[in-house]
C-alpha cells in the first residue's frame, strides 16, 4: 500500500508540475521555490507544537488548493503560483514518506513514523 500511495503523490507531483506551466514563468522559478515551504520546520526551534502547527501550514494541500484558487477567482499569477508550489512541494515530501506532523514530534506523521531521527532537518 506505500508504494501505491507514494505513486499517487508522485502523479500529484506531476499535477504540480504541469500546472506550473499552464502560468507565465520562466521554469527556474519552479526549481528555486519547491523547497520554500519547509520553512515551516522553523516553528520547531521553538517546540514540538508550534513546529508542527507551522510546518503543516505549508505542508497541507487543502491550503494549498484554497491558495491556488484564490488566485484563480482574484486572476493573480502569484498566488496561483504560491499554490502550485505548495501543494507540489507537499506530494514530493510525501514520496519520501514524509506526512503532516503531530506535535509529539517531527518523526510522528500522518503517514507513521520516519525510520531515523537523523532525518529531523534541525538537528
């Protein structure tokens, strides 16, 4: 079942992707800001909770989704953008297995728990 759902996100990804260039940017952009949501793991310098609530900000797609829509109803390229990125940048950490977090910790996700806490971006 893993691989089946890893092979679903990787097709989101590809929904991501091809959504990006239905817009107007050059693809660099695509390459530079796939990595910007991950600065919701900052919420973990503080502790568990807010690390969590942070990062699921900028990892959950139903966000992600509201965000691209906006842009659709407001016809601003940006905020389709911001979606896009964010809801891509969700379905890639999700091929790796990484899931919306539980404040118990960085390792405890939705998905179950990550295998190492060397994998904790922060430490």
């Amino acid at each position: 079942m893993k691989t089946t759902l890893r092979f679903e996100e990787l097709a989101m990804f590809g929904l991501g992707i091809f959504a990006f260039n239905q817009l107007d940017f050059a693809w660099w952009w695509f390459l530079v800001l796939i990595l910007t949501p991950d600065i919701g793991m900052l919420g973990y310098l503080v502790n568990s909770k807010i690390g969590a609530l942070s990062y699921n900000l900028f990892h959950h797609k139903g966000m992600a989704i509201l965000v691209y829509f906006l842009g659709l109803y407001l016809a601003n390229d940006v905020l389709q953008l911001v979606g896009i990125i964010l809801f891509s940048h969700s379905a890639f950490d999700r091929v790796f297995g990484y899931g919306l977090k539980y404040q118990s910790s960085f390792n405890d996700t939705h998905l179950g728990l990550l295998k190492n806490d060397s994998n904790h971006p922060l430490k």
